[in-house]
C-alpha cells in the first residue's frame, strides 16, 4: 500500500478525551480495527512514532506504548533502523462482523445508578477520608516497597495481616497471630477456602434462615450443601444440632443476618460445646460488628474457642467501601498450612494494590477513627429513621431501634398485611422510588416472618425523610 493511503487510513483514527478509556487503549484499537478492515495490510510501514503523535496530538510514550503492545500481539514487527510494520503473513485476518460498530463508544454505556434509599448494604461514602487515603495510596506506589512488586505471598502482604490482628484483638477481643489471617477479596473466597482447605464435598453446611443469600450460594458452588435452619430471639435454634449429617454451622452470631438479634453468651458456647464434641466447625460471619452504639463492640465468638473450630470471617466493605473488594479469614492454626496449599494453587484473588494502603490506613489509626465517626453518625441516622417510620408510616410498620447494624426491619402491622404480603409492598416502594427489600425474600424455605429492611447507614436526614414519605405513599396506595 502507498504511503499516502497508510497515511490516509491512520487520519481516520480519532482519539477521544471525554471518554473513560486512555487514549493509549483507543490508539491500540483503532490500529487493530484498520488491519481488520484491511485499510492496513501486511508490509505497510507505520509512521515514526514521533510523526504519528504530533498528528494526533498526542505525547510520543502513548505512541510507542501502543507500538510496543502491539508487536507483542503480533499485529506490528519492529524492523532495527527501519521502523515498525504491519506484520506478514496476516492474510488470514478476520474481518470484523457486518454491522459491527467501528469504535467502541463506552459513553454509551449507562452509569451504575444512585444508591437508593433505603438500600440495605450501603455505607456512607461521602465522609470517608478520601484525601487521607488517597495521600497514604501516593506515598506508597510512587515509591513502593520491593516486596510489593515480586511475587507476592498467596496469603496476602504481611503488614496488612499484621494490621488486621491488632485491630482485631483491640476490637472484638480476638487474640491471633497474623500467620493465621487470610486476606481475600470477600466472602465467597472466604468459602471456597473453607470448602478446599477444612471441609470434604459434598459435606452439608446448617445456615441460619432467613439469612445471607450469597452465603449460601457459595457453599452450594463450592459443592457442598445447605440445610437451612430456623432462628429465634437469640439466633441459630439448639433443636438443629440434634441432627445427624451435617459437619459445619454458618452463624452470624454479633448480629444475625438479617433480623439484627445477638447470640447470647450460654448458646455460643453450646455451639462451640457441639463443635468440641463432634469435631465440627463454626464459620462466624462478621459483617459489620464494629457498628455497635451501645457500649464496645463485643467480642468475636472465636474468641471463646480453645480447640481450633471457629473460622472468623470478616469484610472492609461495608466498613469503608464496597469498591475496596478486601476482607479476611481467620483460620485456626492448625489448618493453616492447607490453607497455604490451596492458595498456592489457586492464586490469591484480592488485589495487591489497596493492601499497603489500607495496613498503613490501620495502623495509623485512622481506620479507628473512622469507625467511630460512623457509629455516631449511623446512631444518629438510625434514631432519624425510627422517627421518620413512626411519624409518616404510623399504623403501617413497626420499627424498633437496635444496639448495632446499618439497618433495620419494620415489621407489617395486621392492618397492612390484611391488604398486602412484603413481596407486595416491596414492588410499591420500588415503584415510588424507595428500595425496601421483602424480608421473606431473605428466607431459603418458607418465610416465617412479614417486613421490610430499610438501610439507613448511607443516607442524609433529607433523603431518609423523604423515602420515608415516598414509602407510605406506596402502601397507602
């Protein structure tokens, strides 16, 4: 092909700004797309990077990073003291499909939407310490340790795993050594690792019902399976561990998920009474027990156990941010080493990048302080959405206040379940614009129980008044 019609086909590229993609990515693409098409063909001499930069207005490094991604695709050939080519031999190249876009245009691509209230699972972002996590992020990658950029410890970076067992022993009154900590990307790693390393397939896990819907799904992904079992006031009913069969138990014994009540100490320690005579194991779901309003945070159940059969589970998302996509296992320390094994095997899925960060963020202390700004705020905003409920939905739902959580669950008055059962007045509130899940969607079995959970954690007064408003209007309609 001649010079001017290569030079032709590369004035067809446009690079774009305004979009969420670097202009590196678009450059790589555009010169894919145009060996797709055949306006560039095997042999074509591509213009020096310096030429192709200044027509496109754009710095050299972008052009020569494209240059360089690829020749390792195999798309361009460098030829020493004569340039970089369309590569031979590339004339069984697809063509792209008929009707296929040119570009990709990711503007077209719709935004994740606005948090809704009353979402249950949502933290307030805007009084996280941006500018403090973002100083410790700068100060750490612009200048990174070593160890950082090596091959990494499956089990995750030391400091962070440091880190977490003070704060757990300072927090929840959990005395472990940081070789037992297990840095994951969230719960459903915390279970695959539970199936791989301390459990056998097929084994059946009781969960408490209602409760976490993907705590569920990953047990029966990771090929095991659950057999739901009822709650009452004080959590995991005793009658179930007269069954046979089963060979671990799923509580979330600080504040059952999603009814909120504590597990008292005497039934903790007839769970772990059970685990010590049969050789069984506990998974303790800490979702969010930092969020307690009422005196300290109590202490984690693992904490009782003397004999190696708690599991202790625990997540930063909805103590910081959901994006974070970190949390943490703690295993007993005998089981550690296949642990270790599985990971090995398997590779680590939480990233590498937040780990420094968040362990500086920690030991700092500014996880701490941020803890407790919270607690007071969701105090505050819990207090604001009782008021709010009782005022707006009087004769409608009962809600209490609670000692921890970021949500609550309104119960159905006899009034209102006579006209509607909760899957009913979700789809109203959802129409109205206010998210308000059916508590009897949170059941595996039959729903024993009529409600709505309302998250109040990352909403203003503003914006918990007036979903409140908006929700009555729904279920008077």
């Amino acid at each position: 092909m001649t010079k001017s019609n290569i030079d032709s086909a590369l004035l067809s590229v446009s690079l774009d700004r305004t979009l969420n993609v670097s202009l590196q990515a678009q450059l790589i693409g555009a010169i894919r797309r145009l060996v797709h098409e055949r306006a560039l063909q095997s042999g074509d001499r591509l213009p020096p990077s310096r030429v192709l930069a200044s027509d496109l207005s754009v710095s050299r490094i972008t052009v020569t990073s494209a240059y360089d991604q690829l020749i390792s695709e195999g798309y361009l050939a460098g030829r020493q003291g004569s340039g970089v080519f369309i590569a031979s031999d590339l004339s069984g190249m697809p063509r792209p499909p008929a009707g296929a876009s040119r570009d990709l245009d990711l503007s077209k691509v719709p935004p994740p939407g606005p948090l809704v209230p009353f979402a249950s699972a949502a933290p307030d972002l805007a009084h996280f310490p941006h500018k403090d996590w973002a100083k410790l992020f700068d100060q750490i990658w612009r200048s990174p340790d070593p160890g950082l950029l090596g091959r990494s410890d499956p089990l995750g970076w030391g400091p962070l795993r440091l880190a977490i067992a003070g704060h757990l022993r300072d927090w929840r009154g959990l005395a472990c050594d940081p070789a037992q900590i297990v840095i994951t990307s969230g719960l459903a790693e915390a279970i695959s690792l539970i199936a791989k390393a301390v459990l056998a397939p097929e084994q059946t896990v009781l969960v408490e019902d209602p409760g976490h819907a993907a705590l569920r799904s990953a047990i029966a992904a990771n090929g095991l399976h659950c057999q739901p079992t009822g709650v009452d006031a004080n959590g995991l009913t005793l009658g179930a561990l007269t069954g046979q069969g089963f060979r671990a138990i799923a509580v979330t014994p600080s504040r059952q998920f999603p009814l909120g009540m504590t597990m008292p100490l005497s039934r903790r320690l007839h769970l772990l009474r059970w685990a010590n005579e049969t050789g069984g194991v506990i998974i303790e779901d800490d979702y969010d027990g930092e969020y307690r309003y009422q005196g300290q945070p109590l202490p984690a159940m693992m904490s009782l156990d003397d004999q190696g059969r708690v599991i202790y589970v625990g997540s930063f998302s909805k103590v910081m941010f959901p994006g974070l996509r970190l949390g943490f296992a703690v295993f007993p320390a005998p089981s550690i080493g296949r642990v270790r094994a599985v990971m090995s095997e398997t590779g680590a899925q939480a990233g590498i990048m937040p780990q420094p960060v968040l362990a500086r963020f920690i030991g700092e202390g500014k996880f701490a302080t941020h803890i407790r700004r919270m607690r007071r705020l969701y105090a505050h905003r819990q207090r604001v959405l009782v008021r709010a409920i009782g005022t707006h939905c009087a004769g409608l739902l009962d809600i209490a206040p609670a000692a921890a959580g970021m949500h609550l669950v309104a119960g159905l008055t006899p009034r209102l379940a006579a006209r509607m059962d909760d899957a009913e007045a979700s789809t109203r509130a959802r129409a109205r614009g206010v998210s308000a899940r059916a508590l009897s969607g949170y059941y595996a079995g039959a729903a024993h129980r009529q409600g709505l959970v309302l998250g109040y954690a990352g909403f203003n007064d503003a914006q918990i008044e007036r979903a409140a408003e908006n929700l009555a209007l729904a279920l008077r309609s």
